[in-house]
C-alpha cells in the first residue's frame, strides 16, 4: 500500500566524501557471473525516508546528525516525488510494506530524542549506481536481472530501475471482522477445500474429529479457533509422527517390533527414563532441558532446526532462529551464555569438494544464513561457541539451519506455578504479519509456490528488542515477579497462550496487543509468529512492579487477560469472542496418525567390487608413490567436510562475556579446530565449567541410518569428552531433519535411527533431555523432480567439566611427549571423506568399474559398544593431569586428526604405525590413514607420565604412535617398513585454511 | 576505598557485564547503570571516579555504530561528562563505546556535534572477525597503559591522556591459561583503577 506521492515524504541520500566512492568488489563479481560483463563499478549508497511535517532546518538537522557522518560522508535530501537522475544508471531497494525494519523504528525514536517532533514514519532503502566499461550501458531488462538475481530478495525486498517510492504502512486500515465457517455441517469434499484454501495441512482423520467438536456443540467454527487447532496440531507443535502407530513391514531381523506406538515414548523418553539420571532436573517438559550444574546453578539446553523459513529467506530464517532458541532458554528462567549451530547447505556440483565454483543461488543461501546466525549472536552478546558446517547435493533447496543455545540458572528459579487470577502479559515484540501459520507452513513440503505465498509470512529478527526483553526477564526473575514464563515462537500467541492455559483455561482480549500496523484480522494478531515475544504470567500484585521494569527498560507491554480456571479458552477481540474451546479437545483432541514404515531394497554386496577397488589403489600407488599419500591428505584437509571454515566461524563473537575457556579454534594462534566448547560463566564459583559439542554426519546418514545415529551419539560424547567432560554427567538433544513421513522408506531409515538413539544412550549412559523433529524436508522443483535431503540427525551434547583448569585442547603442546591412539580403532572407507575423492579420482579411468568401483559404498562407521568403558578411563587420565592434548578422530581419520594436532599446536610429529601390524598393501594403508571409526581419539600424554596413562587406560586399547615434533617442523609418517612420508607443516595448514572455499559473505 | 566505576548501559550494550568484572578483578567497584536512569538522576555522575563506555551493539547499530549512543550522551549528559572530564577521571570506551565517545564529539580533538574532525570506520575487509590479536604497546603517558611493558594480547586504537579508546576486548582477556589468553587485558584496568584510587 505505497503512500500516494508528495505527502510530505522526504529522501536523504548518504554519499561517500572520498572521490568516487568505493565500489562493491562483490556486486561486481556477481554481475559478472550472471553475464553482466560490463559491469566495472556498483556504488551503494544508504536512503533514509521519512514522513511527515517538517521543516527544512529541521531536515537539515536530521541529515547532518542521524544520517551522515562530516568525516566520511555527505547527504542531499529532497522531497518526494524525486526526479530521475540524467546520466546514471540506478537501481533503488526498499523493503515491502510491514518487513521488519528496525533502524527506521530507530529513526523516529532518535528525531524525537533530537527534538525533530513532526516525524510520524521512517523507512530505509539502498541506492545502487552502476557504472559500464567503456560507456556502454545495461538495457532495461539486464538492469531487472541485475536487481532480481543479485541485489534484491524479492521475498521481503521490491526495487525500482530509477527512484523508488517508499512503503508505509496503511494506519487506517478498517478492523476487521471475523469469518465463520460452517464446519459442523461439512461434508469430506468440503473439509478438504477449506483445509486446502486455509493452507492448514491437517488429514481427512484430523478434519473429522474437528467437525465432530463443532457438531457436538453444534456450532459453526471461527477463522480464529480453526488455525488456531490447525496450529496446536501442526507436525511442527505436536509432533504427530513420533507420536504416530506405525506398522512395521520386513524389520524382524532389524530387532523392530511390528507396531511402534510412538517413537518419542518407545525410543528416545524411554532411555532417558531407563537412565534415570539424578542430575536430571527437566527433560522433555519445559521449553528446554535443564540439568543440576553444582551447589548454586543449574543448566539449560535447548536445539531446533528452522530450515523451511532459512529455505524461503536465509538472512532471516537464520537470524531468527538463533533468536527463537535463545527465548526457549529464557523460557526456562535462565540467562543464555552460549549459541550453537550447526548448518547444512546444498552443492552445485557434488566432486567440487573444496567448493571453489558454488552458484549465486546456493552463496545466496550460504551467505545469508551464515550472516544472520552472526547478526542474531553477536547482537545479543551470546558467543557462537561451537557447531558445525556440512554439505550435500541434497541440501540444495532444503538447507538445514540446527540453533542451539545453552542457558545458566541460580538453582529453583524457573517456577511453572501459574493460579487462577494470575494476569498474563505478552512482552517484547510488536506483533505484524511475521510467521503468519509457520507453523503449518514448516510442515508442509516445499514447492515454488511456497516463495509467492511465503510474502508477508517472512519472519525478520530485531536481536536489539530481545537484548532488552533478555535483560527484563533475568531481573524479572530475581525479583520474583512472574508464576511461569513461556516463549512465543511457532504459532505465536495461540502456541504459548495456548498451553500455558492448557490446564486452567484463560479469559484473553487482545485488542490492546501493540501492532506493527493496523489492519490485522483477529486471527492474524492470535497466530502471528512475530519475533522476540515472551509471554509471562504475573501475579495481580506484581502487576504494578512489572510495568514500571517495562517502562525503565523501554519494553514494550501488554496484559492481555488472566487465568480463568474454567478448562476453557475465551479470545476476545474488542468484546467479541473469537475463540471458545475446550482446552483439552485442544491439547488432547487429535486422532493419531497411523503410518507405514518399510526398509528399501538392499543392495547386493559386490565381492568383484573389493577386489577391484583394492586392486586399483594398489596400481595407483605403485605408479605415484608417496605422491599419492600426499595428495589424499592435502584433498581431505581441503575437503569441505574437514576444512577450517574460518571465514564464517571468524564472523561469529565467541568471546563475549568472558567464560570461552575452549572455543571454535585450538592453540595459541587460534589455528587448528576444537572438538567443544568449554565455558566458565562468570557466576559460577564451583569451578566448573559446561562443555558443548555436537555429532552429525550426513554422509553416515545416507549410508546407513542406524549406523549413523550411533556415530553421530558417538561422536558428540566423544567430542564432549576429548575436551574434559566427565562421561556420567553428558546429557544430549536429538534433532532428527527427515524427508515426507508419508514415504513408508522414511519412516524405517527414522526408526533405525531412533533405535539406534536408544541404544546408544542406553550404553553411554547419557539421557535425551529435549529433542526435536523436522519433516517433509523435501522440494519439488519445476520438472515435478522430488529432492529428500539424507536422513540428517544431529545429536547435540552438554556435559560437566569438573575443573576448568583441567580442560584440554586439541594442539600438540610439547615436543617428545608420546602421542597414543587409543579406542576400538575399527576405520571403514564406506561413506568416508577419503572414499567421496578417491571414487572422484578413479571414476574416469576405469570405465568398467565405474559403476561397481564404489569406495563410498557401505554403511559407514559401525558402532563401539566399547566406546563408553574408554571415555571413563580416558576421563580419568584427564583429572589425573596426565594428558597434555586430545583430539578425536572423525572425518577423515587418523592421519587428518593428527595433522589437525599439528596445525593447531604448530608443530611437527613423528609417527609410525607399526604396532599396528599393516599388511603394507595400499588398501591397508588408506584405509588406517584415512578409514573413519567411532570411539576413537589421539592423545598426547605428558613426560613422566606415560606408565600412569596406561594403567589408567586399563583393558582399553592403546597403541603408542609416536612424539610431538618441535616447533613448525614436518609430520613424519612411516606406515610399514618401507614407506616414509614427510608432509610440511606449512602444507597442511594451507590446505586446511585454502581461502576458495570461502564464499563472499555480504 | 575502591574507586567507583559507573559502567553506561543502553539498548544494545552487551560487554557491560564483561567489562564489569574486569574492573572487580582490578580493585574497583563497578555499577551497570542504563542511560533512561541517568536521565533522571544526572547528578550520579558526580557519585564515580571512573567512566566505562562498554562495548556491543547499541541501538542495533541502526545508521552506524555507537552513532545513537553518542545522541543520547550529546543530547542529555553533555554537561555532565564534561565536568567528569575537566575533573581529571579516567574514562575508557571499548569497540562500540569507542565509537560512541569519538562520535559524541567528547573526546579532546573532537568537538561536540558537526564540526567533527575524526571518526571511526570500517576495517578494511568491512565486517566483523573474531580474533585473537597480540599488540606491544608504544610508551606513552597514558595513564590506562602507562608501565605495561609485555605484550597485551589486544590492538589499542588510540590511547592519549586519561582517556582509553580501543577497538578490542582486554575485558575479555583477564584470565590466564584460557583458549588463546593470557590474562594480560587485566594491566590496562589495574593501571586505570590505581589511577583513579589515587584521585
């Protein structure tokens, strides 16, 4: 609804005072890949709007001291409508009308605060000139594709070839009235075209028994209280498929039963009750688990995926994904100290493993994600403080986005003791279109209509509103103000209001909830998703205190009703009820789901293919010699699996608020990865510290999703213990992203890795105590092809480290000391870094093996059962001081370990396998180099120490491999007796941080 | 008596916290106080022997960094600061409060409002980077770096007089044995907190 021109609508334009300005090297490059070659020069410069009634030495004021600096640049301010400029080519960018735009929130609070009173509206756009090489110009059409393939993400973005008129939003927009449909006499045809128009994603069986509900009480239904159960029993709220009956075909000898009745009880809540963990304090409950920590604090945590909306628009789909995880941990009273994440883009071209030659499209969403992961972070002062990035063709249209956040707590502080009478407040956030049925939205397989109709759904963060909601709430809490607290995130008000008042039931108006703009439909205001909201229960005589904190802090309030005790919910809208539903119909109501689940047809195993591949590496490395070696280790450190990733981990604060005791980066240069985080937060006096880690493997996943969920548990433990954790006080989240449940081959690769899941917890002894689920991540494109991404379970670990001081890292620290690997060392090629480059390598020369010469063939890494019995004796080598580095070996095995130590601690190694016994065939070798395995690590143990380390180590397996090098000296490697190999230092720590995987982060 | 630093908050400021414990650990008495406070009990200032700007991302960093903090300094604590200034208190802005002071215009060299001579930009990559960073510092007076003759794992931007500018974090550098720290960001608020014990 763009203003009608010249009302009072004025433009500043922000140019650069040094001669020339300074052109985007980045908008250059990608004019050029979309075949704009004559492009040479795009100057952007900032556009401020603002309307109202204002004077010229009030706009002069506004120009010289909110929108310019006299330093570096100038600004030229003009009313609307504004003359095209002669002789330049320009693209203008605004956003559309209602997009979140806080620095134009921040303009109008600001003019005020400089006594310019007559400013009513602000808003911010970008100024794109562009320059051609020898005098030639873009036609018209080459200046749309410009806009629309580089400049603008027409999601939330529009633009004009010349000036652009901005967007304000309409304030006079009529209320309007709710609708009513006529669901009690509804016949199957009809339940079906109001599911389809209302875009609810409800079943024929969930259809019924809502038209039974308004035909018991024989009346119609309200648009408000239909997407308000369309919401609650969302896949994404309720979680319908692990709660499914889902019959077993073929998984006899799988160890499956042949009726599962609810993955989540039968699988994942039945180990952690199993485990029965006294340090347990919440699991599965609130908003996020909660553990005891020490005599004064307990701990939080809390992991989910916001993939679909990062799919539509990766900026904000990121950004607010950090920024919903980040209200979970606020959801249980305590103050977020760390943010994880863990994010999974697609390839363009599946053997371009160093990534040098990614498509705009995918940097698009790389970038974009990457930078609204470090937007929300570092804007709320949470340090990213671990994660991880993956890759895999399959990710293409359907990029994960896993969030994580970890909170600390003073012991008892998060009461769930709402009573009838207590008001409710919604805090935060002003509430507009954001997130309209994201809920039903994210359960929903995605095709291109999914962008057009996405529009005004987009949800944009404002971290600044959370950092003050964030610092109201932890002295809210202190004071002890508030019965229970609950974050509005999926399904907005609906979702939180909705189960807080599960039990008691609410009276609720909501006219007063502030808007972004007028014109919002009653139901509209009930479900928007819009950001940084929380949703307190405040007694009536705290109400008072509460307000004036609000108003100290500029927090915006509202008090929207009370708890009634009637099991009913009640919504008004200026007195007219909108909603009134049986609370438990609600909760309780939805029939379950009834799913099939079938294993696929299993590939034969190719005995002609082994002796073929082993045949193959055998020819290879008698021709090229330790050449061969060379090169597989410089290939799997650039591999994108293995790679530093420095340029988005660097983007990200990992040390604010002082407690990073192990971040992102191992040694004193910060050069070699960590496999956690270890966190000391201020206020903890114990000296403990909190460790964070994940596992995930999407390689694994493909191949084998039992295999892979116990890797990826595996992995996380590992990890958590590499760096100090105590193996009896490890607790994991599980965050299972899958393709359509519907698909009965989905549904069996989900319970192999549920069982799986089970199985390990059961033998680390490491309780689930949150978890999550993602489905129908699946796109179909514009041929009808349907793409899956691979089965993707990310388990994600928090752990106890008794005494900070004896955290360890992953660098080399001192040269002699004796280097062990320890563990059930059992590598496979199957699915690993090493087989993806040698199956790239190979597939062009043999053209009869290509199709059976398959290194990446298999079920990945199998499980070690002996894995758990190793991390306590490891542990205890640990608190006795006997070891000075560890590091745990995962993709790319090894000999990848070992370089990693390397780089990190910059220093050489001398290593020889031969108490390894090797055959000294090349297939023995690659394989112990490069194989990858569970429950394995490489530790390097003091001077002086070794006799100790060994009988700490027990029955376990430990084999001496060698000694730390000195400083910036070689890796040494001798394999067999005959084959020495010598990498530089300075060679694998330049294949580890190789720049052309970056991407061109905005 | 341990000097009293008054630590600013607003919307946005997230090392408040951060820098507070440094100046625990260095001696002082340290107060997290937000600017809508302040507003109405200007007088606090005259309560402080310290003044810390923090670092984060005041007001979301909307049209520049620390550019709407500075308003707020310039538009109700002018005077104020002023007085603590010409009274010889030490006073420190750290990233975002760097760029707050210069832009307010308070610092010496810069006046208040248009007539800026000098402001801060962007790094040359133009964004953010996490890293550790070890600088030696040059000899100078000032009265924060005065003495520090091992190398601080941290740049300082600009350091003259009693004031302390400076883009990185020392706040976060006050612990030894620490992932990449050794603890030496503690000297420069030690120094500042002899100094102003001494006031």
């Amino acid at each position: 609804m763009p203003m009608e021109i010249g009302q009072n609508i004025f433009r500043f334009t922000i140019k650069e005072l040094q001669p020339g300005g300074k052109s985007s090297a980045v908008i250059v490059r990608n004019a050029q890949r979309i075949g704009l070659d004559k492009v040479c020069a795009v100057h952007e410069s900032d556009m401020y709007f603002v309307r109202g009634n204002i004077a010229p030495g009030e706009l002069d004021l506004l120009g010289r001291f909110l929108f310019s600096d006299p330093v570096l640049t100038a600004f030229s301010v003009e009313e609307l409508p504004c003359k095209a400029e002669p002789g330049v080519q320009y693209i203008e960018v605004g956003y559309h009308v209602g997009v979140t735009d806080s620095v134009a929130e921040e303009i109008v609070r600001a003019a005020r605060e400089l006594g310019v009173t007559g400013v009513e509206a602000a808003a911010t756009g970008k100024r794109y000139a562009i320059l051609c090489r020898d005098g030639m110009s873009l036609q018209n059409e080459e200046l749309a594709r410009l806009a629309e393939k580089v400049l603008v993400n027409p999601v939330v973005q529009r633009y004009a070839i010349g000036p652009i008129t901005p967007a304000f939003p309409d304030e006079s927009a009529p209320r309007i009235p709710s609708e009513f449909f006529n669901i009690h006499e509804m016949n199957d045809e009809e339940l079906s075209a109001l599911n389809l128009r209302q875009r609810s994603a409800l079943s024929m069986e969930e259809l019924h028994a809502v038209r039974d509900y308004f035909r018991a009480e024989n009346r119609p239904c309200s648009d408000a209280e239909y997407e308000m159960i369309a919401q609650t029993w969302s896949e994404h709220c309720i979680h319908k498929t692990f709660k499914a009956k889902i019959r077993v075909e073929g998984g006899e000898e799988e160890g499956l039963p042949p009726v599962v009745d609810n993955i989540l009880l039968s699988y994942i809540k039945s180990a952690t009750d199993a485990i029965s963990a006294p340090w347990v304090v919440s699991a599965f409950k609130d908003n996020a688990g909660i553990l005891a920590f020490d005599e004064e604090h307990e701990i939080s945590f809390k992991v989910e995926t916001h993939n679909h909306p990062s799919a539509i628009e990766p900026f904000g789909g990121a950004n607010t994904g950090v920024g919903g995880v980040i209200r979970d941990i606020l959801g249980v009273s305590a103050k977020p100290i760390a943010v994880t994440d863990v994010l999974c883009f697609g390839l363009d071209d599946r053997k371009d493993f160093s990534l040098e030659n990614q498509s705009l499209q995918t940097l698009h969403i790389q970038d974009g994600v990457i930078g609204g992961v470090q937007d929300y972070g570092n804007k709320m002062g949470i340090p990213t403080v671990n994660g991880g990035i993956h890759y895999h063709e399959h990710y293409m249209s359907n990029p994960l986005v896993y969030c994580g956040c970890a909170g600390i707590a003073p012991k008892g502080s998060h009461p769930s003791a709402q009573k009838i009478g207590d008001r409710i407040f919604v805090i935060g956030g002003k509430t507009g279109r954001d997130g309209i049925r994201g809920a039903t939205f994210s359960s929903m397989t995605m095709n291109n209509a999914t962008f057009e109709h996405a529009g005004s759904s987009v949800q944009i963060g404002a971290p600044l509103v959370e950092k003050k909601v964030t610092e109201i709430i932890l002295s809210t809490r202190d004071k002890k103000l508030y019965s229970a607290i609950t974050d509005c995130g999926a399904g907005g008000l609906s979702s939180a209001v909705g189960e807080m008042t599960s039990d008691l039931g609410g009276e609720i108006e909501i006219s007063k909830v502030p808007l972004k703009y007028a014109g919002l439909a009653p139901w509209e205001i009930w479900l928007s998703e819009a950001q940084e909201r929380m949703v307190l229960a405040i007694p009536t005589e705290n109400a008072a205190e509460f307000i004036a904190l609000c108003e100290a802090n500029d927090v915006e309030y509202c008090d929207i009703g009370y708890f009634s005790g009637t099991g009913r919910l009640v919504v008004r809208y200026f007195g007219d009820v909108i909603i009134d539903l049986e609370c438990s119909f609600l909760h309780k109501g939805i029939p379950q789901r009834q799913l099939i689940a079938r294993p696929a047809i299993r590939k034969a195993v190719n005995n002609e293919a082994a002796m073929l591949k082993k045949a193959i590496l055998e020819q290879a490395c008698r021709s090229e010699g330790n050449i061969f070696f060379e090169n597989l280790l410089i290939g799997v450190l650039r591999h994108h699996a293995v790679h530093a990733k420095e340029h988005a981990i660097r983007l990200y604060d990992h040390e604010v608020q002082g407690a990073t005791v192990v971040g992102p980066f191992a040694g004193y240069s910060q050069t070699g990865p960590s496999d956690a985080a270890v966190l000391a937060p201020a206020e903890v006096k114990s000296g403990q510290g909190i460790v964070i880690s994940n596992g995930f493997n999407p390689r694994y996943g493909e191949a084998d999703s039992y295999n892979a969920a116990f890797s990826a548990f595996d992995e996380a433990v590992r990890n958590a213990v590499a760096c100090g954790a105590d193996p009896e006080r490890i607790a994991v989240i599980d965050n299972f992203c899958w393709g359509d449940p519907k698909n009965p081959e989905n549904m069996y690769t989900l319970l192999r890795s549920a069982q799986a899941c089970r199985e390990a917890a059961l033998i680390h002894h490491s309780p689930f105590v949150s978890g999550k689920d993602s489905f129908n991540n699946e796109f179909i494109d514009e041929k009808g092809n349907r793409r899956a991404i691979p089965p993707s379970l990310l388990i994600s670990a928090i752990g106890l480290v008794p005494d900070v001081h004896k955290a360890v890292t992953a660098d080399f620290k001192e040269a002699e000391n004796s280097i062990y690997l320890v563990g059930e060392f059992c590598p496979v090629l199957s699915a690993s870094v090493a087989a993806q480059l040698l199956d790239a390598s190979f597939s062009e020369q043999t053209a009869v093996g290509k199709a059976k010469l398959d290194f990446s063939g298999g079920t990945g890494p199998l499980p070690s059962r002996k894995a758990p019995q190793l991390y306590r004796a490891l542990h205890r080598a640990m608190q006795n001081s006997l070891i000075a580095s560890c590091h745990d070996i995962s993709d790319g095995g090894l000999l990848t370990a070992i370089a990693e130590m390397c780089i990190a601690g910059e220093r050489g190694a001398s290593i020889s396998l031969e108490k390894l016994k090797l055959s000294g065939s090349a297939w023995d070798a690659v394989l112990t180099l490069f194989g990858e395995t569970n429950g394995s690590l490489v530790v390097e143990v003091k001077q002086g120490k070794e006799e100790d380390f060994i009988k700490e180590m027990g029955s376990n397996e430990c084999v001496k491999i060698g000694a730390v090098g000195e400083s910036n000296k070689n890796l040494d490697l001798k394999i067999t007796g005959q084959t020495l190999l010598s990498f530089s230092l300075g060679a694998i720590k330049t294949a580890f941080h190789v720049q052309s995987i970056a991407g061109g982060v905005r | 008596m341990k000097p009293r630093a008054l630590i600013l908050h607003a919307a946005g400021i997230n090392r408040d916290n951060d820098v507070s414990q440094a100046l625990s650990l260095a001696g002082a008495d340290p107060h997290i106080v937000h600017v809508n406070q302040l507003k109405t009990e200007k007088k606090l200032f005259s309560n402080f022997q310290m003044l810390i700007i923090p670092g984060g991302f005041s007001y979301g960093d909307a049209l520049g960094a620390g550019k709407l903090f500075a308003l707020d300094i310039a538009s109700y604590f002018k005077e104020e600061v002023n007085a603590f200034i010409e009274s010889g208190k030490p006073v420190m802005g750290i990233c975002n409060g760097f760029q707050t002071l210069v832009k307010s215009g308070l610092l010496p060299g810069g006046e208040s409002g248009i007539q800026k001579s000098c402001t801060l930009t962007h790094n040359e990559r133009k964004r953010f980077e996490c890293r550790w960073v070890s600088l030696s510092l040059p000899k100078s007076s000032c009265i924060w770096t005065k003495g520090i003759v091992r190398i601080v794992r941290c740049p300082v931007a600009h350091g003259e007089g009693r004031f302390l500018g400076l883009m990185p974090h020392p706040e976060n550098n006050i612990f030894p044995g620490r992932n990449g720290s050794d603890g030496s960001g503690l000297l420069l608020f030690e120094n500042g907190v002899r100094y102003a014990a001494q006031l």
